[in-house]
C-alpha cells in the first residue's frame, strides 16, 4: 500500500505548512481542510490539513496522532481565502486559519512529568546531597503527583527543566508524556423523556404495577409530548412535579420511558424581536434593490456603494437583496461594525428571516460560538450576522454579502495577526464565489468612493430620509469664543461682586447653548445623544484661545507632544520642533492638552443640569456581556433623560424620540496626527448627527468646536458628502496618501529604547537595499505617536507605495517580502528583546 502525506498548517508564526505521515488506519479520514492532531515538538497541536501527496523526500516524518472531523472544518472556497489573507497581509498562514476558528475548538497537548520510580524514599536518600535539583525535582513530584513542565518550571525555579528531567527518563525514575486537552467548546445536550410504546398502553389503560408518583409522571410526559409536539426535558417535569431522578430511572428500566439526548444550541437571547411590519420602498430603495437583484440574478460578482443618507432605509434593501439570495438557493453574511450594534441589528434580520439567522461575536460564551459556527458550517442556518470575524463564517454558496457601515476602522484588526480588513476581504470572498458585495454608509470611505470613480464599483444612492423625516439642523458653537463669553461673565461677577478675579478661568465643556437645548428637550419628554469621543489622543497641544494647533512642515499632520524629551514630533517623518511657549497665531499664553473623559463630563452635566438623568456607555458601564443591549433598551424605555458615550452611540442606533444630538467636542478627533483625521470627523459627525429626527419630531444637533472654519465641519453643517470628498481626495492625491498609494507599517517594539531605534535603524537600511522601484517611499524610522505602551518603546517604519507606478502592488509585495525574509534571517530577528509587527493598509498610525 502507497504511503500518504500530508501539509499541515499549524498556529505557529511559520509561512510554510509542515509534512506528517498520515498513518493507514487515518487515511480514509484524513481529508484537505480537516483538524488534525500531530506532534510538534515537545507539544501536540491542531493543524489543518492543505494538501495531501502520495511522495515526500523527506524521511523520519513523523505520524499525525488523530482526525478531529467527519465533514471538514474548511471549504476549499475559505481555504482559497485564508490563503489570500496570509499572502496579501504578510501574515504566517497557521495564524490565519487560528482566526478563522472559532476559539474552543483546538486541541493541545503538554508534555506531562510523573514519577513512576518504586521507591521514592530511596531516591531521595540517594540524590539529596549529589544532585539537588534532582532531588527538588523528586520531592515536586512526590508530593503532587503529575506535572506540566510549565508548573514544575514555575514551582521549582530550575535553570533547565529539561537538563535535570533527561538524565532521570533514561534511568527511568520518571516517564514523560504528551496529554491532550480537552477542546473547551463541546455541543452542550440535555436529557429528554419520550413514551415507549409500552408507557403509552399504560396510559390507554393497560395493567402495570406502578406507584401514583410513577404514574402521575408518565402522564406528565405524555402530555407535555403532546402540547409540544416533541419530547420534553426531563429535568423540567421531575423539578414541576418534585420528583426526584429515581423515579425516571424506575420509568425507564420498566421500559415506559425512553430517555436520550438532545443538543440544545446556545445563543445569545434576541426572542423578543418584532414581527415584521409590511414595508413599502420608496422611489430611491426600489432603483437601489433593482441593480442589485440584477447582479443576483445573473449569479456573478459585483460590489455595490449603497450611499443613503441616515434614516434613509439602507438596512430594508440589504433585507430585500438578502431575500431574493435566499430564493435562489444562496445564503448571505452581514457584517456589523461594532458588537454594540449587533442586538438592534440581529432583531431586526431575525423579524424577516426568524431562525435562518446565527449571530457570531467576541462577546459570546465559547460555547455559544461553538454552536453559530456549527450552524453555519452544517448547513442549518442561511445568515449570519456579526462583526469583522464573521467573514469566516463557515456558509457554503454564499450569494450575498452586505457591510454595513463599510467606512468603519473598526472591520480592520489591529492588535493581532493577521491584521485583515473585514470589508475588502468581504470583496475578495465574493469575487472567489461569484457573490454580489453592498457596501453601506451615510459617509463612504474615500477608498470606496474612489474605487466608484474610478470605476470598480457601482453606486446606488438613497438621498432622502424614508417617511419624509428631514435632516436636522446643524450648529457649531465656536468654543473659543463661549471661553471669551465666560471671560467677560465672570469680569461682570467680580465688578459686581468686589471679589478678586480668578487666577485661572475655569474650563466648561457643556457651552450655554446645549446646556440651554438639554433642557427644552427634558421638558418636552425627549431624548438627547450627547457624544464625548475619547479616543482622541491627549498629547496635542492646542491654544484656548484661538484654537491653533502645531502641524508638521512635510505631512499636514498634527505634531504631537512628547513629554519625556520636551519636543513636538511628526511620527509620519520624524520632523522635530520646540513647542512655542506663546500661540504662534495670537500670542496667547492659554495651551492645554486635551484629556476630558465621558466621566468628567457627566459629573459637568449633574453640575448645569439637575436631577438630569444619565445613562453612560463607554469602556467602563459595557464591559460585561449583555450590558450594550440593556442600557440601550433602558434609553428607549424613557428611563434617562440622556444617552452619554464614547463612538458606541455613534452609529446605528434609532430611537424615535431623540431629537437631539450633542457633540462636546469636535476636535478629539480632528487633532489626531494622521493623515484620516478630517475625514474620520466628517464621518463620525455625520453619523452621531443622523441620530437626531429619525422620526417626525423635529432634529437638531450642536457641534462644539475651537476648530469651526475646519472644512470637515463646513460640509457636516451642510450635509454634503460630495463636496467633502471632493476637497479631501484632492488633498490626499496631492500628497500621495490613500486612496492613491498603498501604506505599509513596520512597527518594532521593546522594553530597550536603543535596541528598539537599532532594529527599526537596520530594517529601514534593508528596505532601501533591496527597492528597485520608484513606486516605494520609504520613511523613518520615527516615535510612534505614543512612543511607549506597557514598558515597550515603540519605533515605526512607513512604506508608501505609489499607485500611479505600481498599479497592482507587486513591487511593493516583492520589496517587502525580500526586506522580511533578510531581517527575519538575520541575527537581529533572530535575537530576542525586540518584535517587529507589519501592518499592510493600517486604518490608524498612533
């Protein structure tokens, strides 16, 4: 019989697979893109099979230990994907199909020590004064029996387990094994009662010799099997009767009662959704879903830009785009940007498509996960909804895939590999199957509004608010000038008073009026959004009282503040200034740095505004699982008088009764240096404003800014998105920024600043050694925008990469692969102390 081999990808940051032989009594279950177990090194992992050959060259391969599935876990159509993701994001392919695995599923092994030595006494007596760490080592294991290596390297504190464990396996005192965990995530079963054939004579009226107990809980079951129509849980009738198990037991071994197992799928409680209300479309949705049924029907790849202004009904269209892919037999995914607005979301799919639907987030028990995926990958449900890694779900013959809110960073992962973007590898997915995209926003990423004009997508536009609600009115306060207001208020106070004037004017984030528009709408009954993005970064220095602020001489970016070295630095290009003691605009002597919290600002509103009602959501309130959805539905319920959060209220929230929206301050935002800054503002004040007036009440929004002749917020006044972008895309080509040149960041990372500079030094020299196109840039290295993080100094590498040379990125994907594969080989990456992370189109520089 031929031998079989397998290429196995396992979690490990490696690009290449490893080959294992796959044993005779395997081969029938062995299967590309099955889970597989096999050694690896002093470990067992899961792996995934990629390939499978009847000849390998090499020898001494060692054998896969176990096949994890009957069907297997990965389509070749994900397989395709995953492999696209490994090679365009530079990301080691094991890593990437970890992601796509819901966690709970793998398989691990450790290596596991006992003593087996027959008299331990004995060996103590023996190694106490020649080998003392054997001796230590002996006395561990004696007193608790089996350990990892990992506990005996903690507890005993030896130099080299392994030096003192080898010489005592030879002589064999101890013996060594690799013991598998059990995979975390399982199908969760409950036991349920049916009636035998024989139990349900008994209750026709058949003779048996049974107590009233037995007999009242036979019926019990029948009747409950009856109403039903399928068996009930044996623990809720023997707990509604107050039986104890004993009596089942007695049921079934008299062969009245069958009892057996049956999975219960776990998932997160969204039962209270609505029925589904008959819609009609308007003019604007009927034109949109036309193009995009057309594209269904002809069952080839297009992506779609839906952009509809807020409230102009872009989820109804991908419900009905979602239901004529379902009649053509196709199933469909729905990505969200943020788990906050899952609930509203799922409710929402679940009143027209009821259990078809499975939701999948980070925020689920691993059980819970286990079974979405489950579902999907068995075919049971036909839509899942969920954020960025819902694009893994596990749905064969997908048709249709909507983004909702496609200009969000949040689809980009950015703390662990692989660091995809959910949405344009939601594009590459449909490509490979021939599946239709739609891409929804009120405010479209200049990505994909170029990517409309230049052609490669279609755009569909909803300009209008359905229900003929209108869009609110807009007002910037210029917080510059309601400083000078309060200036000249406290002048008044202290005239009047006699009482000497303050050293310092007090700082109020709440201006007199929104202060003033809260308390209309608290006495009208209706609801107010109020928005305190904190993302924003504190180290800018900003004037108070003409609203300057430092920008880079090379990158329009904002200069940020470093405390420790007392400059303003670009961390774009590395350009360094002394920050001025007086503002160079108007002379003044007012410069703060910006570090105002959701919490500060809501102690301020209990200051202006009593007994005002407030609900919170940021970091601290929404931590626990379920907290999103109950504070949003005790905000609906009337119970506060005001929303207050960070982005989270942001977007894709619809209460009815809101009609007004607050923004404390703009320029958060706006002063990050990056080069997206103005257009993350327009996006996220256009969002938080279409929060306002979704209904027939009137909307109103105040803008609070020191910034307020800022051209984002000139076009968020007006809502106009074309007008926007025009500026901003003319703005990015002139310097070459996105969407015009592709971006890669190299970052590097360390507790030893001048390790840190030295590796990012040298990497940069192999980065313009081996580029041999003008295509790309390359700049650095420089001080992350927030230089240190956790003890570790942070340097950072740009690679920009220009379009207009290199149409496809090939240049840039041969200079990066070539510069990793050199520094990866080198002693530097060999060494130890300092990690390099790269990051290809990174959707933030701080």
């Amino acid at each position: 019989m031929n031998k079989l081999f397998a290429d196995i990808v396992l979690p490990v940051p490696l690009d290449h697979p490893f080959t294992y032989l796959v044993p005779p009594t395997l081969a029938e279950q062995t299967k590309i893109g099955s889970r597989v177990i096999v050694p690896f090194g002093r470990k067992q992992l899961t792996g995934v099979v990629v390939g499978l050959s009847d000849f390998s060259s090499v020898k001494g391969l060692k054998p896969i230990q176990d096949v994890l599935d009957v069907k297997p876990s990965f389509s070749p159509e994900m397989m395709q994907l995953l492999g696209w993701i490994a090679d365009y994001y530079l990301a080691p392919i094991g890593e990437v199909f970890k992601a796509a695995m819901p966690m709970g599923l793998s398989v691990e092994g450790k290596q596991s020590v006992t003593l087996v030595a027959p008299d331990p006494a004995a060996l103590l007596n023996e190694t106490e004064k020649k080998a003392p760490q054997q001796y230590k080592l002996i006395s561990l294991l004696a007193a608790e029996g089996a350990l990892t290596i990992q506990q005996i390297r903690r507890r005993g504190k030896f130099k080299s387990v392994h030096a003192v464990l080898n010489p005592m396996i030879e002589r064999g005192w101890i013996r060594s094994e690799v013991r598998l965990d059990k995979p975390k995530a399982k199908p969760k079963l409950e036991r349920v009662a049916t009636l035998s054939q024989t139990g349900k004579s008994v209750l026709a009226g058949e003779s048996i010799n049974i107590t009233p107990r037995q007999l009242e809980l036979l019926r019990a079951i029948g009747e409950r099997e009856s109403t039903t129509q399928s068996p009930p849980t044996l623990r809720g009738v023997l707990r509604s009767l107050r039986l104890s198990s004993s009596t089942a037991k007695i049921l079934e071994a008299k062969g009245l009662i069958l009892v057996t197992d049956r999975e219960v799928v776990r998932s997160p409680r969204f039962d209270d959704y609505p029925a589904a209300r008959p819609v009609s479309l308007t003019t604007h949705q009927r034109k949109a879903l036309d193009a995009v049924l057309a594209a269904l029907e002809s069952h080839t790849y297009k992506t779609f830009l839906l952009h509809g202004v807020t409230a102009s009904g872009k989820t109804q269209v991908y419900i009905e785009a979602m239901r004529k892919a379902l009649e053509y037999g196709r199933n469909a995914i729905v990505l969200v940007p943020e788990i906050s607005l899952t609930p509203q979301t799922v409710r929402r799919f679940k009143s027209h498509f009821g259990d078809s639907v499975a939701v999948m987030h980070s925020q689920m028990s691993a059980g819970e996960r286990y079974d979405a995926w489950r579902l999907a990958h068995d075919g049971r449900v036909k839509i899942v909804i969920g954020p960025r890694s819902a694009i893994f779900a596990p749905l064969e013959n997908v048709g249709l895939i909507a983004v909702d809110e496609e200009h969000e960073a949040s689809y980009k992962q950015f703390d662990s590999t692989p660091r995809y973007h959910a949405r344009d590898t939601a594009i590459v997915r449909a490509h490979q199957s021939g599946a239709v995209v739609i891409l929804g926003s009120a405010t479209p990423s200049a990505e994909s509004y170029q990517n409309v004009l230049s052609g490669k997508y279609e755009l569909l536009e909803l300009p209008e608010r359905i229900d003929d609600a209108q869009l609110p009115r807009i007002e910037v306060v210029d917080m510059t000038k309601e400083r000078k207001r309060l200036f000249e208020e406290i002048k008044a106070s202290v005239k009047a008073s006699g009482t000497p004037f303050p050293k310092k004017i007090p700082h109020r984030s709440i201006s007199q009026l929104l202060a003033d528009e809260i308390r209309r709408r608290r006495e009208k009954k209706e609801g107010v959004i109020l928005l305190q993005n904190r993302r924003g970064y504190s180290h800018v220095v900003e004037c108070q009282d003409c609203g300057f602020v430092e920008k880079c001489d090379h990158c329009e970016v904002t200069l940020t503040y470093h405390t420790t070295k007392k400059h303003l630095r670009c961390h774009y290009c590395g350009f360094v200034k002394r920050p001025p003691s007086a503002c160079p605009s108007c002379e003044g002597i007012e410069i703060r740095f910006h570090s105002l919290g959701t919490q500060q600002v809501e102690e301020e509103l209990r200051n202006v505004l009593a007994d005002v009602k407030v609900i919170r959501m940021d970091l601290d309130t929404t931590s626990r699982k379920g907290a999103h959805d109950r504070l949003l539905q005790q905000f609906e319920r009337g119970e506060a008088d005001l929303l207050l959060g960070t982005q989270m209220v942001a977007k894709g929230l619809d209460f009815p009764r809101v009609t007004l929206v607050g923004v404390v301050s703009a320029d958060t935002q706006m002063l990050l240096p990056d080069f997206r800054s103005s257009e993350r503002t327009f996006q996220l004040l256009t969002q938080v404003a279409g929060r306002a007036g979704r209904s027939a009440l009137a909307g109103e929004v105040v803008i609070q800014t020191h910034q307020p002749d800022h051209y984002s917020l000139k076009y968020v006044a007006s809502h106009d998105y074309h007008g926007f972008y025009g500026e901003e895309l003319a703005y990015r080509k002139e310097l070459d920024y996105p969407p015009f040149s592709r971006i890669v960041l190299a970052e590097f990372k360390g507790e030893r600043e001048n390790e840190v500079h030295h590796h990012a030094k040298k990497f940069v020299e192999m980065l313009h050694a081996e580029n041999t196109s003008p295509a790309n840039l390359i700049l650095g290295p420089a001080d992350a925008a927030i230089p240190k993080i956790k003890k570790n100094f942070r340097k950072q590498v740009i690679v920009k990469n220009l379009k207009a040379i290199d149409s496809t990125g090939a240049q840039l994907r041969t200079l990066l692969s070539r510069a990793r594969q050199k520094y990866r080989t080198s002693p530097l990456g060999k060494a130890k102390g300092v990690t390099m992370t790269i990051d290809v189109d990174p959707q933030g520089m701080m």
